[in-house]
C-alpha cells in the first residue's frame, strides 16, 4: 500500500480508554505526525493496527516500519521507539494486553500449559487479523454491547496467537550474565523512592560499575538509570487507573515531583498523566 501520495496530514491527538472485559489493560486511538516516543518499553504486550500513514520504530537492534494495515507487535519488556515514518504521520488503534490475559488464552487454545507467547519482530502483514483487531478495538470502545466486543477481542487475539505465536527465543549471551542482569533488576526496583548509585548496583553483582552499566544496557536496551524511570512509571499506572491524585503517584513512584513525573510520562505515553487518567 502506497504511504506517500494523497496522504492527509495527521495531528497529534491520543485518547486512552479502557474496558471492564480486560482487567488491567489499556486501549489508545490516536494520530501522531510531531510527537516521537522516546526509547520505552511496558509489561503488556503492545498489539496495534496502523489504520493509516506509516510509523518508524527502532526495535530490537534495527530501525523497522509499519505501514497501514500492518500490525507491528511489541512484546512485553522490549524497548521501542516510536515517531512518523512519512511526513503526514499515522494513525492507528492499541490494545495494550496484560501478559496474563494472553499467556491465558495461549493455554486454553491449546487445552495445556504453554510457554510464553512470542511474537515477530518485523510488522505483521495479515489483513484479515488487521481488520480482526480494528473491528474489536471500535467495537470496545462503542461500548455498546459488552457480548459482542468480549466476543471480537477474543477472536482476534485468538487468531493473532494461532497464526503468529512464537517461542521466546534465547538469550544470545553468557550463562553467568542472565543472573546478574535479574539481580540489578531486582535491586532497582526493590524500592523506587529510594536513591541507588551505579557502585551499589555493581556491587551486588560482584562487577566493575564500568561493566555493570555495560550489561545492563546490552541486556535491556536501556541503562539503568533509564529503565528503573521506566519501571516506576509502569507501576504507576495502577494508582492512575484507581484514581489516585498525580500528586500522590509521582512521590510513591520516586519522582523528584510532579513536572518530572510529568515529563517523563508523556514522553512515553504521548499525552499528560492527568488525560491519560480521564480515559
């Protein structure tokens, strides 16, 4: 599909929502063409359509692009980017699923315990699943009949598992590195309004702070720094979605207040923690 000619020119405008029928997940309809993602990442899989126009994203070590009617999967923990891919920008429709709900419906398609559903790293070009996954989007979002939107949700991430599910692959890296990169993450996250220096983080993992920095990045994409900010703003969703005051979030999450919370949180999410809360 051509993404270059006759294109409209979008506008940047999100708006998150959410469903009863997806405990825990969050839905976003928008259009970018200013706005660029910094590198981020979540702990649900990200499971968008691109209705129109076309966006670049740097994913697992390449720069990719997603055009209209593709949908160009995130899985959970990956860093990614995000930002126009021609000029006019794109718009597109996101569910962004919790890896229980998933790792559920994985299992009961196949009537056993399966791993970790993975998907592939390049867009999926699958117009039939495309069109499953917008239809269940409006459908959700109308609000209408709750039947007919748990129904469509089903069957399109039911075809999305049974036509691309991968095993996660492994981690190209030396046995002894997958421990330490857990235990830094665990230390970091211990406690998120507590200070932590690049010394004490090394020393926990009996490393030089030079190749503890070095690891971390290599094994996440981000150094440390970067995903704990991550990490805190994932955890604040929760509070968010509960009602809980700004305010409150961004000195439980450990940050220094509420400008810096709200930086940060629009660099990822595309608009303020207070819009992001009303959807």
């Amino acid at each position: 599909m051509s993404t270059t000619t006759n294109a409209p020119r979008f506008r940047d405008f999100a708006r998150f929502w959410r469903s009863p029928l997806v405990p825990g997940a969050d839905m976003l309809t928008a259009e970018y063409r200013e706005h660029e993602f910094a590198p981020h990442w979540h702990e649900a899989y990200t499971v968008p359509v691109i209705e129109a126009g076309a966006e670049a994203y740097a994913y697992c070590g390449a720069r990719r692009v997603a055009e209209a009617g593709s949908v160009p999967i995130v899985n959970p923990g990956e860093v990614h980017t995000g930002s126009r891919a021609i000029e006019a920008g794109w718009r597109y429709r996101v569910f962004y699923v919790p890896v229980d709900y998933v790792q559920r419906l994985a299992d009961e398609i196949a009537g056993k315990p399966q791993p970790l559903p993975w998907f592939p790293l390049e867009p999926i070009h699958d117009a039939d699943l495309a069109a499953r996954i917008g239809y269940a989007h409006r459908v959700l979002e109308a609000g209408a009949d709750s039947l007919a939107g748990e129904t469509a949700l089903v069957d399109a991430l039911s075809t999305l598992l049974v036509r691309h599910a991968q095993r996660q692959p492994d981690a190209a890296r030396p046995a002894d590195d997958a421990p330490r990169v857990a235990t830094m993450k665990a230390r970091l996250a211990a406690n998120l309004v507590e200070p932590v220096t690049l010394t004490e983080l090394a020393e926990v993992v009996g490393l030089s702070p030079f190749h503890a920095a070095r690891l971390f990045a290599q094994a996440t994409g981000l150094p440390p720094h970067a995903w704990r900010n991550q990490l805190r703003l994932q955890r604040a969703l929760a509070p968010l979605r509960a009602g809980a005051s700004i305010t409150e979030v961004a000195a439980a999450s450990g940050f220094t207040d509420q400008s810096h919370f709200t930086r940060h949180f629009r660099r990822m999410f595309g608009v303020p923690p207070g819009r992001w809360q009303a959807g």
